[in-house]
C-alpha cells in the first residue's frame, strides 16, 4: 500500500487482496504471523483460526486469546479464562507443532 516493494528475503504472501476485499473466497484456514525480531527481546507467534486469534510470548507465563466472533476489538482477553482452556490448548498444541515442522 505505501508503494515499498518487499524485500526478496522476505517470507509470506501478499495480504493486499485481503486488506482491500478482493480475495473472495481464498481465506487461509489458519493464518501464522511470527515477530522474531530480537532474539533476546520480544519473541511473539500470532495464531488465528476461524474465529480465535491467539498470541504467544516466547519465554512468558502469559499470552492473549481473543474470540473475534464476539470480541472483534479485542477488547477481553481470554487467556486466563477457564471456560476457553481448551480453544487455548488445541491453539497452543496446533502453533508448537507447525513451528517445529516449519523450523526445521
């Protein structure tokens, strides 16, 4: 959108289509987004999968869990909430297994 051209090392896919509406129907099931910036300052792994999006902190007791059906500004984080234990689970178990597969 700023007319930037992404660096050639750069993974991913182009998320302009879906910025602007006009990806129709070619939602990804699950969306990845990882911040690794710093390895020694914040490490952060995005998950979202239909309507919850969780946020994981590499090395911390806390993360983020947001139902976006009914909390789309995420406003109410789910992540100590116990009747959300298991979203957060199967999300957690679901990001640590394809971290692991696209790691190595």
């Amino acid at each position: 959108m700023a007319g930037v051209s992404a660096d050639a090392g750069m993974d991913g896919v182009e998320a302009l289509p879906l910025l602007r509406a006009e990806a129709g129907d070619s939602w990804r099931e699950k969306t990845l987004i990882e911040c690794l910036d710093n390895p020694r300052g914040l490490r952060l792994k995005t998950l979202v999968v239909g309507p919850w999006k969780l946020m994981w902190y590499a090395g911390q007791g806390f993360g983020e869990l947001y139902d976006l059906a009914h909390d789309p500004r995420e406003r109410v984080n789910q992540w100590t909430d116990r009747g959300c234990a298991t979203e957060r689970e199967w999300l957690l178990r679901w990001l640590l297994d394809s971290s692991e597969r696209l790691e190595n």
